[in-house]
C-alpha cells in the first residue's frame, strides 16, 4: 500500500519550528520555519510559471539556500526536480534536459548565461523570487511512491541515464542509516558535497526527515570543513577518499572533538593505508557502499566493527539485501542490491532498467566479495575492470597499493590495450616526493604478482575527478600525452 | 507500492549476531543469533502442526522467553499470532478465539489448562519444543503490507473488536518513535508490560527492529524495576500512571543514573500533580497518547517540551497526522488520526471499520484539543464523558485534581445516574491517610466548578484495572456496594 505521511517540511517546522534546518558558513543560519516559509512563498511564485504537479522542473545550481528552497518548493507543488550536475558540458546538460522532459530551468546566478543555450525557458532563482506570489494549493501530504527527484548517473562511463527517486527511496534511505548509525539529539551533518548529488542530497533528506540541522558548504574545501568540524559541533560529515586524505593534512597533531562521531565514507573503495592511518588517528572512517541508483549508502559499515574490518563496505543496511552473482574462484562476483531506498527505474528507458533489474534486485556492475562473517569488500567497478592475459585485475588493489608509498599522492590505474595480453594496467601518478618508475615498481613487486605490475606510468599533475570528486578513470588515458 | 525487507529477525542477527536482544530479570540473557536459531527451529516444530501462511495462531502467555520464540517462529512461517489477555475470562477469550478463526492456540504453563476448555486444539509452548522439525521453507522476506498480529481492543468497554496489525503498522510505530526519542549505542528498554498488549508488543518489535537488547519483567514490580532502572543501564521504560507513582515510591531520595532518558507514560491523560512532581525530581517522563489501533504511541511529548508543556501528550510522531473533529467551544472536540502506523481495520468487522475510518483517519473517540502551539491535551475517553445538567465534565480531570491531595492514593471517577442533571460524577477513592468527603469537597472547590463536585464518595481498596493497568471507569460503579 502507498503510504502517506505528511508533508516533511511542514512537519518539521510543526515539531520543532526554531530548530536549525541549515547553517552556513558565514554563520548565518535558517531555522525549519522559515524555511517552510520561505518554500512556500517561493512554490506560489513558482505557480506562477505553470509549474504544477508532475512538471519536471531542472535545478542548474550549487549548493546554496535557494537551491534548497527551490527543491522544497518544487516538493510542495507535487512537481518533479531534475538535479543538474553544474560541471558538466553544455551538450551533456542539453542530452539530460532533453531526455527527462523538463519544462523550466531554475539556475544560480552563476549558472544564469550558461542556461541560456539550452532548448527551455530558464530562469535565476533570484529571478523567480522577484515574481508575485499565485493562489495555489500547496501539498499537505507527500505519498511516498510519487517521484521527487531524477538524477543522471554519474556518467563517468556510458550514457547516463536518468534515475528516479520517489519520496519513499529518500524517506527509506534516510531511516536505513538513522537505524545504522543512531540518531542522536546533538547530531549535525557536515553536507561538502553537492546537492545535486545523491550524496549531498541524500544529507538535505535526513535533514528534513530527521529534524535535524546541517551545515551546508558551498563546496568542499579541506581547511574550512576541518574549520567546522573543530568548532562548529559537527557530529557527522560525508566524504570520499579525496576529502579524507585532505582532511588528515588539515588535522596535523590535533584531535577532532569527542562529539564528531562518523567520518561516513562513500564513492568507491578506499586505499587500506589510508583507512589505517584514520584508525591510527582515533577517526571514525565508516566505510560505505552506495550509488545514485541506491539513493546514497545501502551498506555501511557499523560503529562496532569500524575498528575490526578495516577495508570492508560493511554490512547491507537494515532493510536492505545483497548478493554476490556470477562468483569466481575468489568468491568475486557482481554484487546485487534490494531494498525500499533502491530506485525501480531509470526515466523512459525501460530497456536499460530491464537491464539492471530482475525480481526487484538491481544489477550494481560493481564487483564486490563477501567474507565469512557476510562483511562486503567492494573489488571494483565491472567496468573498470583489467582482463590480461586472461586474469582479471582490478585497477582499485593495484591504486590501494601504490598509494600506501610515501612518495605518492594520490594515483589511478586503467587498462590500455596490448597486442600481447590484450590489456595491460597503467598507472597515472601524482607525485608528493620524487620517485622513479624503478622505486615503484620494486614496491608494488613486494605486495603484487608480476601481471598486477603496471606497464606504463604517467606522471601528471591531477587526477581527472566528476563532480563527487571520484576518478574517472575512462579519462585516465587522456593524460597519457602530458 | 509494498514494501519488502528481509526477515527482521534474521537480519538483525547477521547484522549484529552477538548483541543482547533480551536480557531476563535472573541475569541472563539471549543473543540475536541465538533467538534466531531458537525461533526458527520452533517454527519448524510448529509446522508439524500444520501451521502456515496465513493460520491464525492464538498465544495464550504471560511474558517469557518462549513466549517471544513462538511469534517469532509465527512470523517465519507467515502466519498471524492472535494475542491473548490472560486476564480475561473463559468467555471473553472463546469468544476472540472464535472471532478471529483461531487454528491452534499455544499457551504458556500457567495457561495450560484453562486453555484446554477452548473449542481449538491447544498446545504449551514446552510441549512444542519437544516435537520434531519440519523441513519447511521459512520466510526469507517480509512484506511490509501482511499481517502479523491481531490484539483485541482493551474491551474496557464496548465488544472487543480484532485490531489487525501488519507488520508495517509496526515498522513504522517503531521508526516512528526513534524519529522522536532518538537512537543510541547504548539503549536498552525496560519492558514491564505484557507482550499480549501493543505496549509491550511494540517493546519487542523496537528490539528487533533496532537492534536494541531489551531487559524484560515478567510483570510489573515497582522494586524490581526501580533496581532495574538503578543498576541494570536501562535508558528507557514504558509506563502508565500507576506505574509512575509506585516507582516514585521506590525512588524515595535517590536519583535515576543519567543514562536513563526516558519514562514515556501512555496508557491515557495523568494526573498533573504527579507529573510535577516527577519534573520537580529531575525523571525524564514523556507522555504519550497511543491505542491498540495507533500500534502503541502516535503523539508523544519529545524531549525538548517535556518541561514547558506538562500535561500535553505532545504532537504527532513525524509520519503522523491529527485533528480534532466537533469542536466545542473551549476547542475540544474528537480526536482523529492517520499514519502508516493506524491499522486499516478490524478482523471481519468491516461494520467497526466503517464506523472508525473515514477517508484514511481513524476516530479514536478520545477527547482532546491542542494548545496555540499545537501541542495535545488529552480530556478523556468519549464514552467516559459525564454530561451533567447538559455540561461536560470530563472525568480525568475531577481525577487529576483530587490526586493532588496527599491524603488521596488513587482515585477514579465516573458518571451516575441522576433524576434531576441526567447524571453526576462519582468518585472512588483509594486513601493513603485518613480524609474526609467534607474536606475532599473543600479541596476540590478550590480548582472545580461546583458542578464538577462529586455528588457520591465511595472508599474503596483497590481501583479496578485491566491487563495493562488502565483504570476501568465503567467497573468503578460495581465497587459501590463495598
């Protein structure tokens, strides 16, 4: 049965109105009440443009308060919110524009000229603030199966495809963690990530779910949100890979405050050195698993075993399930998820969601295996994956590797094609300290078997990341003439 | 769309196989993976007996450990467990055994042989364990929108109706409640409340659903249960009033640990007096507002207004909704309510349905109003409304103030009839010292109109309560005699 809950917002601000919804870094903040307020008011002015239910209304913007109130105002018009990546090119937004039937762009002032090429009328969010307020009645109830928002999957590889959320996935992904991690009175979400990502969304949701106040930043920078963390009563903060490492150089000889509780870790596997040196810090780095499809984490690892199964993804959340398919002789195999946070779909592409789905469990094309004790350690994605000579090798073990050398930053393999093996690995190196190809290899030699050596190394001077800060290692080989 | 999620039994304990899941009054205890393993083995004992998908299975049992097998094992074979008051008599319980199709009723030792005059098969729970397993396929799954359990409405008046719980009705109560009161490590909630009742039922789905061992009683002693609360980490108890004020008793000059949070009070409006008196000693007492049908609280006082709002049950759960039909004019009126908790009805009794249910809200024929915040102020029981001289008086609050004298243990009023006002209240006192009517009269002057003076004063020992200690007003008239 469709189950109905009333509007969260509306809620929130009923329960707890003078509680912090978000805080900013300027020190300003906006508590649940006025932030009701303020998306209503913007809804009527939103009306007025003939947003109505089922409208797919883009989102062009990062992360600010009126993107926030945007999203809510898109919400209490019954309408859906198409979340726009602001990095991407003009020809990939169009494709995504085009494909999810959008009628209106909202954009920020930053993105306001930008919008302007694309085939649909646009308009800044300042802009819509400005317009006088419609009579308009405003949704007292979400229904949980109705869609909310679609995103595009990352699209570091292939055609992304647009993933819908309804209510629900958003409402189940956030209760799932709230089960998994607690829930305490004191907890505040540190959201570096952008909303127009499921990670930086999926903070937005618990936020009005819970009750529960973040403070948002524009975009991730590693001395202002150590900043926060120190000062601003910070209890949890997401973040991938990139940001832990960033963080740590920020933390230096001090100590995160007892408060600080979870340092959730998303967007791919994390190099194991990197995850000791946290566990040696006393940081509590929980490993995660998740993707758009899941509407942000569905396998966490525990407070409880945080310590003991360094490296692992964790356990499947609550009300979710998994399994290992197609097992080779390791036990590797693509891993498959099911639960109420999963999307059913991808918008108007039936053949890749028939694709992805059977009996309710989605096909990741994430490689993944599970230990005695049904621990997840996630291998690598499908794609990515290196066949030489006929063994499989996985670009992820070969960058946890090489990462664990001190003169290495940070580094990402691919495969390249050879005549011999059909494909061999490549490492692309960003140096902290000189090293030479001789020194890296001899280290590798010491944790990896001769085909897992890579063939060729780049030495460049950043890797190529998406917007969530993962490496796209399709990109890998255009830095090869650099 | 129904929702599904693994068995939650079987998940929790993979998720957290050594973690309590109840802890027993003589110090030991019994693991998640151990309650699996046990309930799952019943349930293939209990197959034997032809139980299955869909059977109804009665159990007749006080709280135990065998008990919480037995419905687990019900669970795992998707059957749906009939909860029996124990108190009740041979009457009452054929008459629920028949209504509600009963195909096999399980029993606890004490309840064997009174079981043995029903017109089903019955069987002690001991009995059972000594069969042979079955092999039968037991539920992997859960499905959010199938039945578990069937409670017959208190009955304090009225004919007893089936309340039919799926197992989201539970889910939901449960996530409800950690969005309210939150979710810690450490929580342990002490269940002194039978089982066959939604208070101590939802007790019980808390634990599994959380992951959160439980520190059972099998009834209610306030000496034990004070000394649970003082030595055994216990963060949270379930109470009604009269389990308020023996615990008070017992507390005498000591304080509570700290780590005891919370004393959520349901079980109908209390005495104001006593919740003054557990703020002035610093106990963290939530009231709540909740039935059978509601799957335990929907309205509860959260933490941050437990001071400011004494006397208010609170506003309704996050997924919760409220409001109160037929005013009058002092803004009280019927109170309604909706939410994926509230059942979607009785057991083939779709008259009682229709007469309850309209459009998705429940009338719980309870009497309130909401304060300029919004907050709930429970009156009464509709049908314990007094109408004197075409005025209402509510009962509870002619009870409330008469508690407030020291001399006064207990105290519960009801209507009589009257030749000249229809009817008068009447008041049955339980004395802690020697009191008078004329200086009970002289008390309640001071805070009642005079219409809302009891005409009649009845001394008696001991105040008729049902299974879950809820005053019965419409027994209060049989103890006029004594």
């Amino acid at each position: 049965m469709a189950e109905t809950i009333p509007h969260w917002l509306t809620k929130q601000a009923h329960l707890d109105p003078d509680q912090t919804a978000i805080e900013y870094e300027n020190g300003g903040s906006i508590t649940f009440s006025e932030l009701e307020r303020k998306s209503r008011a913007f809804a009527s002015k939103l009306a007025s443009l003939g947003i109505k239910k089922g409208s797919h209304v883009a989102l062009l913007s990062g992360n600010s308060e009126k993107m926030i109130i945007s999203l809510h105002a898109i919400s209490y018009l019954g309408a859906v919110a198409v979340m726009l990546n602001t990095r991407l090119t003009e020809a990939e937004l169009t494709h995504q524009i085009t494909d999810a039937e959008v009628s209106i762009i909202l954009t920020g002032e930053d993105e306001r000229f930008k919008a302007m090429s694309f085939p649909v009328e646009s308009y800044a969010m300042q802009e819509v603030e400005r317009f006088a307020e419609m009579e308009v009645k405003l949704a007292e109830e979400i229904n949980l199966d109705e869609p909310f928002t679609i995103i595009y999957t990352s699209g570091t590889t292939g055609f992304p495809k647009g993933v819908i959320h309804t209510y629900g996935n958003h409402w189940w992904s956030a209760v799932s963690s709230a089960l998994n991690l607690g829930l305490n009175q004191e907890d505040k979400w540190l959201m570096a990530m952008p909303i127009f990502h499921v990670s930086g969304l999926s903070i937005l949701m618990k936020s009005v779910i819970y009750g529960m106040p973040i403070f948002m930043m524009e975009k991730f920078d590693p001395e202002r949100a150590h900043h926060a963390i120190m000062e601003k009563g910070i209890t949890i903060i997401s973040v991938v890979t990139v940001m832990v490492q960033r963080l740590l150089r920020q933390l230096g000889e001090e100590k995160y405050p007892k408060a600080f509780r979870c340092m959730l870790l998303g967007g791919g596997p994390a190099p194991k050195p990197l995850l000791e040196e946290a566990e040696k810090l006393g940081i509590p780095v929980f490993q995660s698993y998740g993707m758009t499809e899941t509407s942000s984490q569905i396998v966490t690892l525990s407070p409880k075993d945080a310590l003991t199964k360094i490296g692992s993804a964790g356990k499947p959340l609550m009300p979710a399930q998994l399994k290992i398919c197609g097992k080779d002789d390791e036990g590797i195999g693509e891993i498959h998820v099911k639960g109420p946070m999963v999307t059913r779909g991808y918008y108007k592409n039936s053949q890749a969601s028939e694709r992805a789905f059977s009996d309710g469990w989605l096909a990741t094309g994430d490689l993944g295996r599970l230990d005695k004790d049904g621990f997840l350690y996630v291998v690598d994605r499908r794609k990515d994956l290196i066949i030489s000579g006929g063994e499989n090798i996985y670009p992820s073990e070969i960058e946890s590797v090489l990462s664990g050398m001190e003169q290495i930053k940070e580094v990402g393999v691919t495969g390249v094609e050879d005549q011999t093996w059909g494909q061999v690995p490549a490492a692309f190196i960003v140096k902290s300290r000189e090293v030479s190809e001789g020194e890296i290899c001899a280290y590798a030699r010491k944790f990896l078997a001769g085909y897992k050596i890579p063939k060729y190394f780049y030495f460049i001077k950043e890797l190529p990341r998406n917007a969530s800060n993962k490496i796209v290692r399709s990109a890998l080989t255009d830095q090869m003439d650099e």
